[in-house]
C-alpha cells in the first residue's frame, strides 16, 4: 500500500484529469435527501458527504437487464450479444460497497467467470471516500466499514486535503501520470489520519451482535417473528433491488412475432416476489411471504461465501416502504 497527500487546492485538477480514463460517476442528491451515482463532469455537482445511494454501485457491474443472446430457431442460430461496455470511473464509493462488490467478484468471477461482469470490472476506476455514520449504517459491526483493498484509490478527508492510499495497480498509474498533484504524507498527516479513523468509528450507534448467528437464525426457523414480520412486509422486492450484495436475477426469452426468432435477456430478480419462487408445473417452492422474508434474512447471515452476505449499509431499512428495520429483526431473533 502506498500513502500520498493530495492537497486541498489540486483536488479539482484530479478530478478533471479523471476525465481521461473515461466517464465519471459520482453520488448526486436526488430529491430532498436521497441520492444516486449519476454521470458527473464537475466536482460540484457531487455530493461526497452522502451517507447511502438508494441503488447500490453493484449496477455498473450487473445490468438491471441485459440481452444475453439473440436466436432463430427456424435456422438453428444463436448470436451471442456482447455490448461495448465503456470505460468510467466510479468516484466516491464507501467501504461497505466495496466489500459488496468483493462478495459480488466471488460469486461472478470465482470458477467459472462471468464474462458480462468481467468486462465491466475491468473497465472500471473505483475511487473510495470516507463516510460518516447516520442512526441506519452498522457497517462497524459487520466489520466493513474500512476497506483494505478492492479500490484503486481510497480518500481520507484531513484539514489541508485528503489522505490517499493506493490500493491497485489502476491506482499506482493514476498517480504516476498526476504526480504533481500528489504529496508525500508527513508525520503529522499520519497523525491526523490515526484520530480521524478513531473519531469516525466512535460517531457510530448502531450495533448489531453477530455471536452466533447462523445458529440463531437456523434455531428461530419456526418463530413467530417472521409471522409479526410478514404481517408488515408488503412483498414488494425493494429491499433486494437496494441491496449491494443480492444477486437473484431470472432470465427471460422474449419471442418476435414470427415466433421463431426473438432475444434472451437477464434482468434483476428478488426472492421477496411471489413468483421468484414458480418452477415448471405452477409449484412455488416458497409460496408464503413468511417463507420468503425468513429465506431473505437466512441469506443475509449465510457465510457460504466465506463472508455474510450483509455489509451493514442500511438501505434495506431506510427503502422499505413498510418501515422493517432489519437490525431490529435480528435482534428479536437473537433474543436481545
């Protein structure tokens, strides 16, 4: 890992010569206190003190919906659709959605790669920035609220700038090409670097006590919190679509009106929705919202990726619209 000072007066420069790598997206308010990642060419137009982005980073990696391939079968053809996918730099990203989208590399790159996903990673610059905590982030306690690689840059914010670690090769070129702008750190900065981090874990309120999860989730399978729960849930999928880490999707074939020829495409799913369920035959495997809300939670707290499945960004909280807090839940299943 290598440490530099990007000065306070050079940062709008950095930002320009950003621009070279390709388009720049940033956290953009929308509406009175939500916001986006969205197309950005100043920095002004962003809003780096943002605590969330209603839709996690993770859709520049996995299309909400993308053609996977177009066929004839009157001709027994079948064209594979791999779209151009453009270079960008994803300018402003936090630790919890960079350990998503580690979670995200392992399930799409690990044995048999993804080459969709492939593609778009490659093209992509992360730059990760310092957050601060709001009364919904428990990222302390799923321990993601620092990240130590998956970033090519991450920024700290000091008093005269921002301190800098460099966190890939992408990165070390970045620097390279703008070692004007970039200073080295001295022991002063690493000293207000150290209090920053210690004064940033302790703005956070939220905890969640992950002993033995798994076992309280497994051991709560006929509880009547998922009744209390389900009674709430409106079954609306939200809680997936703003989730970094979930990965359901379903994959569609849509028929030209010659019935022969027509396209598959891949599209977002969610295991809130009914019909996520619906095999050949009309059964549905997880037919009740009990079911389903209980398999949501079930997911979250696996750790059949080596790591849970949540990384304490709060979204799931905040979006739903029937007010579920997730921490909440588990801590009713934890007995707390």
């Amino acid at each position: 890992m290598m440490y530099l000072k990007l000065p306070r007066e050079d940062f709008d420069a950095f930002f320009k010569n950003l621009q070279e790598y390709g388009k720049i997206y940033g956290p953009v308010k929308a509406g009175s206190s939500a916001y986006n990642f969205k197309e950005v060419t100043t920095l002004d137009e962003m809003d780096l003190s943002y605590n969330r982005t209603i839709v996690p980073p993770k859709k520049f990696f996995v299309g909400l919906k993308e053609k996977i391939f177009e066929f004839d079968e009157k001709r027994a053809e079948f064209r594979e659709v791999i779209e151009d996918d453009p270079r960008k730099v994803i300018f402003g990203i936090h630790s919890c959605d960079i350990h998503a989208l580690k979670l995200l590399d392992k399930i799409y790159l690990e044995d048999m790669a993804d080459k969709y996903y492939l593609e778009r990673r490659r093209n992509a610059i992360l730059i990760g920035i310092d957050c601060h905590p709001d009364e919904h982030c428990f990222c302390k306690s799923m321990g993601t609220s620092y990240a130590t690689d998956g970033f090519d840059l991450f920024l700290h914010e000091i008093s005269d700038g921002f301190f800098v670690r460099v966190g890939s090769m992408k990165g070390h070129e970045i620097v390279a090409k703008n070692k004007g702008l970039f200073d080295p750190v001295g022991s002063e900065d690493i000293e207000e670097f150290k209090r920053s981090q210690k004064k940033r874990l302790d703005e956070f309120k939220l905890e969640l006590n992950l002993s033995g999860l798994q076992d309280m989730l497994e051991l709560a399978h006929n509880s009547q919190i998922w009744d209390e729960y389900a009674e709430k849930c409106l079954g609306c999928g939200t809680c997936n679509l703003v989730c970094p880490t979930c990965r359901c999707y379903d994959v569609i074939d849509f028929v030209n009106l010659d019935i022969t020829t027509g396209e598959r495409v891949r599209r977002w799913d969610s295991c809130m929705l009914r019909r996520h369920g619906l095999v050949a035959g009309g059964l549905n495997f997880r037919p009740t919202r009990v079911e389903r809300l209980r398999n949501r939670f079930n997911c979250k707290g696996s750790l059949l990726e080596g790591m849970l499945n949540c990384v304490g960004c709060g979204r799931c909280t905040v979006y739903c619209p029937a007010g579920i807090d997730y921490v909440e839940v588990l801590r009713k299943i934890a007995g707390d």
